[in-house]
C-alpha cells in the first residue's frame, strides 16, 4: 500500500505509517490539480496538507482512493458528497489543535488591543522618539463582553482564556446550544444580531461553508460596536476582506486580528498590514511542535485505518459507511 502526501509533515506521522508497513512519497513542489492526479493515480491513498482541491472532478478520476487524510480540522477544500458517493472515508484532525489557535487568537485579541504590530514597526522604521501621553493609547480588556461564533472546541479554550485572564463576559452563537460552556463559563447564548451588536471582541471559530461565506461583510461590521475588535483564526472566507478595510477606515469598528485572510497568502502591499489597529499573522494557529506532530499522527493513523478497511478514527463523511 502507498500514499501520497502533498507537502512534508513531521516525522511522528511518517514513522506510524513506516511501522504498518505503508510506503509514502512527498512531493517535492506545490502541484497542479491536474499534476496531484497524474501523481495520486499510482497510489492507494491521500494525505493532504495545504488548500489541496479535492472537488467532484478530482475525486471522480481518482475514484480508487481509499481514503484521503487531511492534515486539518477544516474540510471545506472536500467535496465530501462527492467523496461519501464514491465511497471515499475523509478523514481530519480535531481537537489536537484547539488549545494552539485559541492561543493564537488570545495573542491577536492582545496584540490589536495594544497596537502591538504597528508600534513593533516604529521600533524598525526609527519613529520611537519622545514620551507623549496621548499617543498610540490601546484599549483594555478587563470586563469586555467576547463573542464567540462558533463555539465549539477551539472556541471554547478562547472564552476559557478571557474569562481567566481578563474575566470577560462570554456571549456566543451557534447552530446549538454549548451547554458545557453555559454551565462552566457562564456563557449565554444570543441570535447573530444580538452577537455583533453586544461584542467588545467578536472571535471568529466556525467552520466555513456556502452557508458562511463572507457572512462578516458590510452589513456584519455596520452592527457591531463602533468600539469592537474583530477577529478571525477560522477561514479567511468567512469575511469579506474590503468591507473589513472599509470598517476600519470609517471606524465602524475598531480593530481587527487575523490569522487568515481572504485572499490567501495577503499580498505584501495590502493595506491592513500597515493600519495601526491590526495585526495579521501568516496561518499559523496551529503551528507548535506539539500540535503538528499531534495533527500528523492523527492523520497518518486515518491513512492506516483506510488502507486496513476500518473505519477512520476521526470520520468527516461517517455516511460512507451506510
């Protein structure tokens, strides 16, 4: 049995598939959709890290898959109707990572509130100079209101670290109700309205889908406080990036910490990265030691259970099995 992986993972995942006898190849540079075919064709099954598009047509011409592993939570570069029709199990990496981007959007939270970028660069571009009592004044966030949309595993550490740190209120929306995060964080669940209108922090958590695609767009930022950080470790789809830049200009809101962007990888010249109020960082919520190695390990275990015909320990598409 063999897999193709589309970029080097750390090796705790490359040993668990030499140990069961699973042979692998790395591909040495980024490929075309239609280059990864010609590859994936000679082999049992997938391990995807990166934005790799496996949509209908991918999956139809490699339709001998056995399975294909994501090295992600996220699915949503998956057509997984198209997968479970084919009867391709999908499998990802939850709850590894949760702890590591709840971390990462705490340091965005922190770093917008103190405008910690923009006066790190005045450091670099020679404009520390004399004390001024009025200059550059953040925000403090003790006693803030944070909402969460999207309050599941990722979303629950960040509200966990808020009320701990700064003992902020937590108010979230979701599909359903968090009734461990009500009971432990007193957390209270309100509609989407109520969610931008009440927010000092709103932090973004969901999964991304048609459903909530540029949802944070024009109409999103003209609710929330004028006040407000915005921030997103989630998908960089999940906000419309000019309406974001056209809220901070007017400011409708006024901060905004983001871990992914829409486009992504952001050009270099983009206008957010020099406002004062933001901070961007390049994907890297999950980005420890611990964390990947955690991810490649539970990736190269679902490629094992694939190629053995069992079933994924973290299934996305569980109906392949109907």
């Amino acid at each position: 049995m063999k897999v193709f992986i589309t970029k080097q993972i750390p090796q705790a995942g490359l040993d668990l598939l030499q140990e069961a006898g699973i042979s692998y190849t790395i591909a040495a540079t980024t490929l075309s959709q239609q280059e990864l075919i010609a590859q994936v064709k000679q082999y049992d099954a997938l391990l995807s890290a990166g934005f790799v598009k496996a949509d209908a047509a991918f999956l139809e011409a490699c339709r001998h898959l056995k399975v294909v592993s994501l090295f992600s939570v996220g699915y949503d570069t998956v057509d997984i109707a198209a997968a479970t029709r084919l009867g391709i199990p999908v499998g990802n990496t939850p709850g590894v990572l949760s702890r590591a981007t709840a971390d990462t959007a705490f340091l965005l939270m922190l770093a917008v509130s103190r405008k910690a970028f923009y006066n790190y660069h005045k450091i670099l571009d020679g404009k520390w100079k004399e004390f001024e009592p009025v200059a550059d004044l953040g925000t403090e966030l003790y006693g803030k209101t944070l909402g969460v949309f999207g309050l599941g595993k990722i979303g629950f550490e960040m509200a966990k670290k808020c009320r701990a740190a700064f003992d902020m209120n937590i108010i979230y929306h979701n599909r359903s109700h968090n009734e461990t995060a009500e009971a432990e964080l007193k957390a209270r669940y309100v509609s989407m309205e109520e969610l931008l209108a009440q927010s000092d922090v709103l932090s973004v958590h969901a999964n991304f889908s048609p459903e909530t695609k540029e949802l944070f767009n024009k109409e999103a930022f003209s609710q929330m406080k004028p006040g407000s950080i915005f921030i997103n470790t989630a998908r960089g789809g999940l906000h419309n990036e000019a309406a974001l830049k056209e809220a901070l200009e007017n400011k409708i809101i006024w901060g905004a910490g983001l871990d992914v962007t829409n486009p992504e990888p952001m050009a270099p010249d983009n206008p957010l990265l020099r406002m004062p109020n933001v901070c961007v960082l390049p994907h890297i919520g999950s980005a420890t030691k611990e964390t990947r190695d955690a991810m490649a390990i539970m990736a190269a275990k679902n490629v094992i259970a694939g190629l053995e015909g069992e079933r994924l320990p973290t299934i996305v598409n569980a109906d392949v099995y109907q």
